[in-house]
C-alpha cells in the first residue's frame, strides 16, 4: 500500500502544473454562441459570394479586413450595462485601426521599426493600465500593428481601414441587437437577488417559510459574490461597475445580518424597510436612481428591528442618496478634472506596476521586432503577433495567464494548420471559421488558455486566405509561435522574479502605513505634509488595488 501510494506521488503532475490546467466548465452562453458564429465570417461570407469563390484579390482583401474589424468588435463586449460594452467596442476598434494604420510604417529592417515598435508597446503598455476598456484597446493596437506589419493586400491603406470599421460596424448592430432581446445586467441581477431575498426573508419572519428565506439569501448571496468575483478575475482592467457592485454587497452585510437576527428573534419588520429593500433591488437591478426618500432611524423599537433599519440606511447611502448625488453634482467642474488627471497619473505613470510592465513589454515587443528582420521565418510578423497575444497589456499581467495563453495558442496553431492541409480553399473554410468563432464566448469564461486555443485558428484561417501558402507553413508558423512564447517567458518574466506573483500582502501592509502617515499628518502636520501625505495614500491604495486584480486574475 505504502508503495503504490508513493508510485502516485511520483507519478502525479506538479502543484503549479495542476493549477495552470485547471478550470470549472462555464455554463455556455448561447446567444453570444450564436452571434460570434453568424457575424465574424459574415463579412467574408459575403466578398466569397460576390467574387463567386475564393480568388486572391481586392473583393477578398476587404472581406479579410471587414472581417478582422468583425472580430475586433466581437470578441470586445463582456457581460454588463450596454454602454459599457459600446465602450470597450468603441476602445477595441479604434485602436485596431491605430494599428492599421502604424502597422504600415513597422515593415522592412533597420532601427526605425525597432524604435518604433519599442515606443508604441511602452504606450500600449500605459494605456492598459487606465482601465478595462482601455486595455482591451491596447492589445488590440499591437495585434493590429503586427498584423499591418506583414499583411499585403491589392488594397490601399484608406480602404483597408474603411472596411475594417465596416466590419466593425456590423459586428457592433449585431452586439445592439442581443442587448436589445437579452436579459438586464446579470451582474446586476445577481446582486438585485440578494436584496430581494432579503426582503422575502423579511416577509417570512414568524412564519413557516422563515427557514427557507434564510437558506435561499444565503444561496443569493454565496451566487452573487461569485459573480462579482468572477467577472472581475476576467476583466483586463479596472471596471467601475463591477467595484460598485461588490461595494454594494459589502455594504449589505449589517442588513443581512440584522435580519437574520430578526428572523431567528421572531421580531415582524417594519413594512417601510420591505418596502425600502425592494426599492433598492429594483434601483440595482435597473441601474436607476432611488426616488423615494431614505426610512429615518428607529429610536424606540426593539432592537431587531433598529438593526434592520441601519442597514437599510447604510445600503442606501451607497446605491445612491439622492441628497448626496445631488451634492456631489454641485461641486465644481475644475475640481472635478484635476481630480480625475491626479486619479490619472497615479493609475499610470506614477505606479511602479505600471512602469514596471511598460518596460517588460517594449523589451518583449523589440526581441520580437530584430527577431523578425534577422531570423529567416516565412511569416515573421507571426513572432510579434505571438508576443502581443501571450503578454498582452494587461492591467496586472501574470505569469499564469501567460503560460496559458502560450500553450493555447500552440495547441491552437496545430489545429489551425492542420485544417489548412485538409480543407480545400472554398466555402468550406468558412464553416471552420464560424465553428471556432462559435466556441470563443465560451471559451473566454473558462480560462485564458482554452479561448486561444479556438482564437488562434480563427485568426489562421482568416490570414491564409489573404496570403496563401504552401503545406510547409505547419512547421514554419509553429517556429514562430515558439518563439514568440520562448521571448515573453524568458524576457518577460524569467528576467522579473517580481512577476511570478502578486505580492499583494506586501501591498497592503504599504497602504496600511500609507494610510496611518495620511492620519497622522492630517491632525499634527501642515497643509503640505497633509497633501504629500494624501497622494502618498492614494498611490498606495492604487497599487494595491493592482495587486488585488492581479491576485483574481491568477
């Protein structure tokens, strides 16, 4: 027995190995299935119809690049309100048409494209610290620019771009046309559902149905953090919405618990904090303003009851006192600006998580650069593409996410090319298209590296009909994806022992100080040492809240 425990020891996979591999199958989300499988290959679909076949020229270049513009604008909305998605689609395909357009002046040898290649990855690499959308915008800026840099078509730069946003149109009628048919806001929604099992829970109290209320609150509860959480560890960036949801649950934990005690005390609750829980579900749900007034205090009633009327008002300042916003309203525009600039600054170039990255990923990007003018590769951009996609500038970039995302995108190439060497060049290539592009949204909930395993043949399949090949490609494109992988692990993160983890108990500790000199200064200091004192927290707070995206992210 001892033997053949210790035979499993030895034969089992390392920690970090299971790790890296792991991953709980998500539901699949079969209208984002359906629209990513009809809308990429649309724009293709249709310049194959009109040439009558898949014949190299100027109809399939602007079906190529229609449909890149597709893909950009598909793969860029995450679940959450529709101007949040219109905004990543708007930062997704404004920057890829950067890189378009940059992508042109990248090509050929000599230092100009090196030094230029450096400058834009170190931008691409400050802009993603910014927040979710912009990230997203930065990848696609180098990914576009690798590709511009080796792409050649019959057509000219201004056409390629007009149909690269037609494309994108499209891709975003049809992302206007789910939201219109879909559900609210499931991130919103789960959060909506606590607060309704609160108010059910209230309903209950004294009667048979108590116990029941409380178990689904606590169900409600354990699904909405796990929504929160989740979409934050597969967020590129600080979204605001998502904070201000997990604010929200934080915030309903007095209420919870004081009605909780008021069930398990048999105390009936007030009917204007059903009325108010509800109306606060509905505000969250809706992402509307409450419009009713905010319930008084309870001075002489037991003390159940005050306990579920003080978390009703603290849960009501944080949705939104209609006083307070009308407040804040007040304040003047200057003060409002220099504020956000201050926010800014600490977010980019004051952080060192963010210089730090910037460094790492212009050193990658430029090994990838004289990497493509001195090695002999037939597709060379394929290196810099490889190196965009497995770093990517990513808000809290990890070591996990870009093991995985090589991996995938080696597994991914084999595929890719493999369907190249048995698929006939017609319309059988965009039927695998329209099956890889339909497993994407899918895939993105998994993890990092299963979506570029179907994001790469996608992209494959896509440039081949552009720039035809011969059988040999196989080896030569998995040769370069090699090599993009070996320079991101090696200069990107074997060179930086500080990226293999996020030190986030070291983060905190430093806002814990940051934030004790902050009070200190504030009642023995001057104004200067007040406001060095004041920034010095806010960075802290900013790092930190670095180190904790990081930590969801891996």
């Amino acid at each position: 027995m001892t033997d053949r425990s210790t035979r499993e020891r030895v034969l089992r996979a390392p920690a970090w190995l299971e790790e890296l591999v792991r991953t709980t199958p998500p539901p699949v989300p079969w209208r984002d299935v359906v629209r990513f499988a009809v809308t990429i290959p649309a724009p293709l679909a249709v310049a194959v119809a009109v040439e009558g076949g898949v014949e190299p020229g100027p109809v399939l270049g602007a079906g190529v690049f229609a449909t890149t513009g597709a893909l950009a604008a598909s793969l860029a909305p995450q679940s959450g309100p529709l101007r949040d998605r219109l905004r990543r689609t708007a930062a997704a395909v404004g920057f890829g048409a950067v890189g378009l357009v940059v992508g042109q002046y990248a090509s050929g040898g000599g230092w100009m494209p090196v030094l230029l290649i450096a400058v834009l990855s170190a931008v691409a690499a400050v802009i993603s610290s910014v927040n979710a959308a912009m990230s997203l915008g930065a990848l696609q800026l180098l990914i576009y620019t690798a590709l511009s840099s080796g792409l050649v078509t019959p057509l000219s730069l201004p056409v390629e771009v007009a149909f690269f946003f037609a494309g994108a149109a499209w891709a975003t009628l049809t992302i206007l046309v789910q939201a219109r048919t879909e559900a609210l806001d499931p991130d919103r929604s789960s959060v909506a559902a606590v607060f309704r099992g609160i108010a059910a829970l209230l309903d209950a109290i004294g009667t048979e149905g108590s116990d029941d209320s409380r178990r689904a609150l606590t169900t409600a509860l354990n699904a909405a953090y796990d929504r929160v959480i989740r979409s934050r560890s597969h967020s590129s960036g600080r979204i605001r919405e998502l904070s201000e949801l997990a604010g929200v649950l934080n915030a309903a934990a007095p209420l919870v618990e004081g009605a909780v005690a008021a069930a398990r005390a048999g105390v009936p609750a007030d009917p204007d904090d059903v009325a108010a829980v509800r109306a606060l579900a509905a505000a969250l749900e809706r992402d509307d303003e409450l419009t009713d007034e905010r319930p008084p205090p309870l001075d002489d009633a037991p003390p159940a009851r005050r306990a579920v009327r003080h978390g009703v008002r603290l849960v009501w300042n944080v949705v939104g006192d209609p006083e307070e916003r009308a407040g804040a309203a007040a304040e003047r525009p200057e003060v409002d600006r220099r504020t956000r600039l201050r926010e800014l600054v600490d977010r980019t170039l004051a952080s060192s998580e963010s210089r730090a990255f910037a460094v790492r990923l212009a050193l990658c990007m430029t090994v990838a650069e004289i990497a493509r003018q001195y090695l002999p590769i037939e597709r060379p951009y394929w290196v810099l593409l490889t190196v965009a996609i497995v770093l990517k500038p990513d808000f809290g970039s990890v070591f996990t996410r870009a093991v995985q995302r090589g991996a995938g995108t080696l597994l991914g190439v084999l595929i890719g090319s493999a369907l190249l060497a048995v698929l006939p060049r017609d319309a059988w290539v965009l039927v695998a298209m329209s099956a890889f592009a339909a497993l994407l949204p899918w895939a993105r909930n998994a993890n990092f590296g299963l979506f570029s395993v179907f994001q790469t043949p996608v992209i494959i399949l896509l440039l081949d009909l552009a720039l035809p090949s011969g059988p040999g490609l196989v080896g030569a494109r998995l040769t370069d994806t090699l090599i993009g992988c070996a320079i991101v692990l090696v200069f990107g993160y074997l060179l930086w022992p500080q990226t293999w983890r996020a030190p986030l108990d070291e983060a905190l500790r430093d806002a814990a100080l940051a934030l004790d000199a902050f009070v200190e200064a504030a009642f023995t200091g001057g104004p200067a040492d007040r406001r060095r004192a004041r920034r010095r927290n806010y960075r802290a707070l900013t790092e930190l809240q670095t180190q904790l995206q990081r930590r969801l992210a891996e």
